[in-house]
C-alpha cells in the first residue's frame, strides 16, 4: 500500500479563484506508468491549492496601550468629629476681684489665657494655600454688649495671637518637606503660606495675652479659621 503526504497549511480537492489572496501554492502532479498497444496506461494527478497568508506575516508585534486616570483636588483637615470639638470655651477668664488689689490692678486679667489644639492629619494633594483668619480681625475676642464703660482704664476687647506648625513643602520642585510656622500676631487679622502638596499633623497655639487695661464683665468670642485651599 502506498502513503500519500501532505505538506503546508490547506489541501484542496480543485484549483479555485480566490479573489484578494496575496499568494497561493498551486499543486499540479501528473504521473502515467505502462500502457502500450490496446491498452491504455495507469494514470496518477494531483490538483490543488493552498492558500498563503493574508497579509505579510509578522513574527514579532508590539501592541500599545494609553492608560491614564485623574486624581481630584483635595485638602483635608480633620477637627473632631462634631461642632463641641471646635467650640473652645475658656470658661471664666479670671481678673483680680480681691478687695485688697491696688487701683491700678483691680480688674485685671489675672494671667495669659491659652490652648493647644493639635490635629494629626491637615494637607492638600496640590499646590494650596493656608490662611488663618480672626473674625473681629484686631479686637480678637470681643466683648459685643460691654455697656458702658471708662475708656482709659477698661477694655471690651481681648487681641490674641496664634501660633501653628506644620510639615510643608516646596512650591515649585519635588523635595523633602520642612517644618513651617504660620504667626498670626496680636496686631494681624489673618495671614497666609502657600506650600505645594503636603500631608502631616497641624498645631495651633492660641495665646490670650493680658491687655493693659482691665476688663468690662460679660462674654468675649472670636472665631478663629483655617482654611486650606488649593491654588497658591
């Protein structure tokens, strides 16, 4: 028994046109063996076609792909998680009531008033800028209904300064942030930094100093705010 090999990609059975193929192999074998006189010979035809590729092939491809997202603007600020945490009440801010004071001395604020408020996560992913603003500006805390009162010797107003610390960073390279210190004075109703993206804990130091002149009774406020903002 003979065996019959087949080689390439497609054997086909007949020649046919097939319109748009770049290239095609034609297999054409004809073969006859014997035969004479009366007597026709055996005869042997191979007739087909294998199709080439397509288009050119390509044993190396590289294929590429555009990935790309966007990250929002964002400063953050965390300060407790309801209105209490933010409402400082100094509670009595003391002066010399005793009897025995000198003029000069009676009604005066006893000592400096202070707090400390510390929050561990402030920052701006982008460029931003920080402001701390005192609402009544200059006065600081003031007193709205002191009634009246001698001018040269009392005070309706307490002016506080406010010192706050932060790990901040460059506004214009990629660098290694650097401790900040942002002063609003007794003489300043606000004041600002500008600093590229930072992320770190933010302290603020809010000293009442005593004024020169002694206090008119009743309620003192002020609202002290931080703002950080994006953009410079």
């Amino acid at each position: 028994m003979n065996k019959v090999k087949l080689t390439g990609l497609m054997a086909a059975a007949a020649m046919v046109a097939v319109p748009g193929v770049a290239s095609a192999d034609v297999i054409n074998i004809s073969q006859e063996a014997g035969g004479g006189f009366f007597r026709a010979p055996a005869t042997y035809d191979v007739l087909g076609i294998s199709l080439g590729d397509e288009e050119d092939a390509t044993p190396t491809v590289a294929t590429e792909f555009t990935l790309s997202g966007t990250v929002n603007q964002d400063c953050s600020f965390y300060a407790g998680n309801d209105d209490a945490a933010r409402d400082i009440d100094f509670g009595t801010i003391g002066v010399r009531t005793a009897d025995e004071n000198n003029v000069g001395r009676a009604f005066d604020m006893r000592a400096p008033a202070t707090v400390f408020i510390n929050t561990s996560t402030a920052g701006c992913n982008t460029a931003n800028t920080v402001t701390i603003t005192k609402e009544n500006g200059l006065d600081g805390l003031r007193n709205d209904n002191p009634g009246g009162y001698d001018s040269n010797e009392f005070t309706a107003n307490l002016p506080y300064f406010v010192a706050a610390t932060y790990r901040g960073s460059n506004t214009t390279t990629a660098a290694p942030g650097f401790q900040r210190a942002l002063i609003v004075g007794t003489n300043e109703a606000e004041d600002d930094q500008t600093n590229g993206a930072w992320r770190s804990a933010f302290t603020m130091n809010v000293t009442i100093p005593r004024p020169q002149r002694a206090l008119v009774a009743g309620d003192y406020s002020d609202k002290l705010t931080v703002t950080l903002a994006a953009g410079l």
